[in-house]
C-alpha cells in the first residue's frame, strides 16, 4: 500500500512550477450500457472549460467497447472525437484506442486499479496550407495507477496518477483524487479534483491547470430480467 501511495504523489516532488497556471471545470454525462455478461458499452461527453473567465476549453466524445476476460482482467478499444477552440476556429481531433486494465483486491475496502492506453491520434492542423498536411498524426501512451476504497454501499473514493507520452516525450500528467455517491436507479454522481501538468510550447515549461470535475454516472443492461 506505501508503494501505491508513493506513486501517486510522485508528481508533487518531481515536477517544478509551471509557466502558467490555469483553472476550470469539466462536466461529464457516462453511460455503461452492459449488452452481455461479459461485454459493456461505455459512452461519453466531457465539456471541459476553463474558469475566470468562463469559456470552453474542449468538448470530447468517447465510445469503447469492453470484454471482462475475467473477474480481474478487462479489455477494450474505442474512439473519440473532440473539438477545441484555437484562434476563434473549433479545431478538430480524432482518435482510436487499445487499453487493458485490472482491478486487484488489496482487502475488503482497497482495489488498486491500474490501466494501459494507447491511442492513435489525428489532430488537424490549424491555418494549414497545400504544402503542409492538414492531419498530423502522433501516437500517446497512457499509464494510470488508481486505488479505490468502498466506504459503504453508497460510497467510494478514488485516488489516481496517470502519466501520458508521445513516444518517449512527455505530454502530460494527471493526478486525481474524488468521491462517488450512488443515488439509486443505476444513478451515480462524483465530484473531484484533477491537478494537471501539460507540456507548453516553450522548451523544458509547463502548463498547470487545476480542475474540479463533476461526472454523472448510468448504468443500463440490454440483458433479460432473471
């Protein structure tokens, strides 16, 4: 368990103060639709803003498809599609993804959760001519440790680290931690905080942007009632 905690402050000791510093709010609406006993669809938007003053950061759109290979191991892929504002233009981005994740026990409350991602991103170039692509596509790497503790029946916090790369580039980090209420009919809310550090155009600098995030959770099956 020390390890894992560890591993999630990482990041407060290893990264040094950014260039700027930037706040926000993001909404997301996930839906887990389970079409089989071992295959779930998941669907999501996410409107991200920024904060003082308020104005849109990005809106994204994932669906992935999941197969539970067992009671510990899960495997999906998806895609996204998501639009950011970048000089009074939305600019487009596309993505596929890969990822395998597990769900450990540690005890009766603890899970450690970590999760592998590997996406194929086409980013369009904003402003591009006839001498220059108007898609440039680059491949990131996603690694996420999380530990989930089940306070009760109603509640769970979670606590996680996700570090992202293009190649062997940094691009960004995610450190996380939120609480989750079921509110009965399938209905969850949770609420969190995200501390995110983002490489910046300059050389060697960083973006930090620190982020509440609000998710609205439904759980449906297309299974037949037993």
């Amino acid at each position: 368990m020390r390890y894992t905690l560890a591993f999630l402050l990482l990041p407060l000791l290893l990264f040094q103060p950014a260039l700027a510093q930037q706040q926000g709010y993001w909404l997301r609406l996930y839906v887990r639709t389970q079409l089989g006993p071992r295959c779930t669809l998941h669907s999501e938007v996410d409107e991200r803003r920024r904060a003082l003053p308020d104005q849109q950061w990005q809106l994204i759109t994932h669906q992935h498809l999941h197969y539970r290979v067992s009671p510990v191991w899960d495997g999906a892929a998806g895609a996204s599609y998501s639009w950011q504002p970048q000089g009074g233009v939305l600019v487009p981005e596309r993505r596929t993804f890969e990822e395998v994740s597990a769900s450990f026990p540690l005890s009766a409350r603890f899970r450690l959760q970590p999760r592998l991602r590997v996406e194929q991103r086409w980013q369009q170039r904003a402003g591009s001519t006839d001498e220059e692509p108007a898609w440039v596509f680059r491949a990131r790497y996603r690694s996420r440790l999380q530990l989930e503790c089940r306070l009760s029946e109603a509640w769970k916090l979670r606590a996680s680290n996700e570090l992202m790369l293009h190649g062997l580039a940094f691009d960004q980090n995610r450190l996380y931690a939120g609480a989750e209420r079921r509110l009965g009919a399938g209905f969850a809310l949770e609420l969190g905080y995200l501390h995110l550090w983002q490489k910046a155009t300059g050389a060697g600098s960083l973006l930090q942007r620190d982020v509440l995030r609000l998710t609205l959770f439904k759980d449906l099956s297309l299974l037949p009632a037993s």
